[in-house]
C-alpha cells in the first residue's frame, strides 16, 4: 500500500511533464535505454546519512542505468525526496 501511494504522489508530480513513472520492471525494460531512471527506495543511509537521497545531475539520458537513491522516511517524505532525486537527474 506504501509503493502505491508513493508511487501516485510521484506521478502526480511529473504529470504535466508527460512522463510514465512506474514500478513494473516490464515497462522500465522496454523504454529506451537513454529515456528511462531507476529511482532505488531504502531505509540505510549509509551512503549518505546526512541526505534524504542522491542523484547525479543530468543523468537521466546516460542509458548506462546509473540510479538515483531516496532514503526513506515515510510515505509522503519518500515520495518528495523521490520527485526530488529524479528532478536533479533531469537537471
């Protein structure tokens, strides 16, 4: 139930933009390699525990499927932090 509204607050947020946001790992497959980001949820922070999640910038059309991360914090912190990551990754 979580992923779910995760999910819908996320896709929400791209909406106007035009933008499939999906958890099916079907769909992500038969994007184009250079038209598609993993965004990975997880509660370790060992990474980066001063952060709610990392991204690389502009890396969305790399099609080397380098992620973004969110350290999860809840439903509705997951889901910002998650349009967040994914926004540094369009640029």
């Amino acid at each position: 139930a979580q992923i779910r509204e995760i999910w819908e607050l996320i896709a929400e947020d791209f909406r106007p933009f035009n933008i499939n946001v999906t958890t099916s790992l079907a769909v992500y497959n038969a994007a184009p390699a250079r038209s598609r980001m993993r965004c990975i949820f997880t509660p370790t922070k060992t990474a980066a525990p001063n952060a709610g999640g990392v991204a690389y910038l502009n890396s969305f059309n790399w099609g080397n499927n380098t992620p973004c991360w969110v350290f999860n914090g809840g439903v509705k912190s997951a889901a910002e932090a998650g349009t967040h990551e994914l926004g540094h990754t369009f640029g």
